[in-house]
C-alpha cells in the first residue's frame, strides 16, 4: 500500500487516545426512549403489535451482511 513505509510502522506516532465516545455523559432518558420508541416502531404491524417475523428477518439479513463484511474488517486489524 505504502511502499516506502515498513510494515511494522505505527501510522501515527505518540501516546494512543481514548476515542472522543468514551467519557461522554449519557443521553437524556427522554431522548433515549423516544430512540427505542421509534426502533420498536419500525417492527410493528398494522394493528399495532409487535411483528416477531419483521424482526426475525431483520435480524437474519443483520447476520447475513455481519458474515460478509466480518472478515473484511478484521482483515484492517490484523498486525
């Protein structure tokens, strides 16, 4: 990729940061279930219940592209 660079080089140097995420203070608790209320929303049916077919076959689809991209983000990690 980068011909001129060993391989073993850290691409930046000095001490490693925390991402900007971690330290953060928490959501609201109104906007957090209003996040959960719009979430359980989008698997409801007409009449308003839960739809557990919806969910199941969002979670599959989830599964199906986390096996396809997997191995291409663990291949970025790799040292």
């Amino acid at each position: 990729m980068f011909p001129n660079r060993p391989r073993n080089q850290q691409l930046r140097q000095g001490p490693r940061r925390p991402p900007a995420w971690i330290g953060r203070p928490p959501q609201n608790p109104q906007q957090q279930s209003s996040v959960t209320a719009n979430l359980l929303s989008s698997f409801r049916d007409q009449d308003g219940q839960l739809d557990f077919n919806k969910m199941t076959e969002v979670a599959s689809q989830v599964g199906k592209l986390y096996g396809q991209v997997s191995p291409l983000i663990t291949s970025f990690f790799k040292k």
